[in-house]
C-alpha cells in the first residue's frame, strides 16, 4: 500500500512539475508534447508504435494496482525488489526531467522538426546516452512493478521496453539520414541507452 501511495506521489509530483517548467521556459516544446500522432511529418511507421504504446502503456498503468493490491495476483515482493524499483523510479524522474530540460526539440512523435529548425543536442544527460528519455521511461516501466510488486506490470514493462529499443531503431535511421550533424553525435556518445552495452 505504501508503494501505491509513493508512485501515485512521483508520478504526478513528476508530471506536474515537467508541465510547469515547460509552460514557463519552453511553450514551444509543451505545445510539441502535445502533437497529434500522424501530424508534423511524422514517420509512417512511427504512428503504428504511438497507437500499440499508447493503449500497451494504459494497460501497463491500470494492472499494476489490480496486480498487487486489488486482486493479489503476485506474491510479495522481497523489500530489495522494491528499493530496486524505488532506485529506478529516482533515476527515472532524473533522466526524463533533464531530456526535457536539455533538448527543447524532444517530440512525442519520430519527426523533424524543420519548421523549429531542430539541431542535434549533445549536453547534459545527451553527454552521457543517446536517447535519455527513453532511458528514463524503461526505468519507469521497470521500477513501478518492482515497487508495487506486480509481476504483471512487470511483463508489461519489458513489452514496453522491447518497443523503447525498436523504436530507437527506426529513429536513429531517420536522424542519420536527415538531421545534419547526428552522424558526428554518434561518433562523440557512442552508446543509445546503456554506457557500454547498447
């Protein structure tokens, strides 16, 4: 129950504070966040991931409380696995707070940005991973079942994850292809989402 509580007070305390920053220093990226799928030029592709990860991600968020209180469908998870949950959603709160404060052109849709003339963002946590922002939901996806303690939302997670990676794959292609000077970022921050390993 107290894991319930701690989410439900990170994940709004999280989304609030991203809102309130970006209406007062960034309004031109919250009104991108706010982009409908299929507008801007978006990759084709592109909007057949928003319309599985939408609904994969509701799902995701409405189990985990069926899974580990309302139903107790997964045991207890031993107290480690929960401050391992915890740990992620701390570092989660970090990577995605900083995407958005770092890279002004961080869209919801795989797209560039031509008409807000995007340019390839190489400082803060871009210095440390190529894409921090999907870093930051997979600890997201990952943490919060481990927290609550839902082995379901757990399985959902990795499904959700598994779609972060495919995703970057076609991204990447994109920026490559036609957003000049990402060729040379890639060269200088050699890693996508795990220094070392991927």
């Amino acid at each position: 129950m107290a894991g319930g509580w701690i989410f439900s007070t990170w994940f709004l305390g999280l989304c609030y504070l991203t809102i309130i920053y970006l209406y007062r220093y960034d309004p031109a990226l919250l009104e991108e966040r706010y982009r409908k799928p299929g507008s801007g030029e978006e990759k084709g592709w592109d909007k057949y991931f928003v319309y599985i990860l939408f609904p994969s991600f509701v799902i995701w968020f409405v189990i985990m409380p069926l899974d580990a209180q309302r139903f107790a469908w997964t045991a207890n998870f031993p107290v480690w696995l929960e401050s391992l949950g915890l740990i992620f959603l701390m570092g989660s709160a970090v990577f995605l707070f900083r995407s958005f404060k770092d890279n002004a052109f961080v869209s919801p849709l795989v797209r560039i940005q031509s008409e807000r003339d995007q340019k390839v963002v190489s400082t803060g946590v871009y210095g440390f991973v190529r894409h921090p922002m999907y870093l930051g939901g997979m600890l997201l996806f990952l943490g919060a079942p481990l927290l609550l303690g839902s082995v379901y939302g757990l399985i959902m997670g990795v499904f959700l994850s598994i779609l972060f990676v495919a995703r970057i794959m076609g991204e990447e292609k994109m920026l490559v292809e036609e957003l000049d000077g990402y060729m040379d970022y890639k060269k200088k921050v050699k890693y996508r989402l795990i220094p070392y390993i991927w």
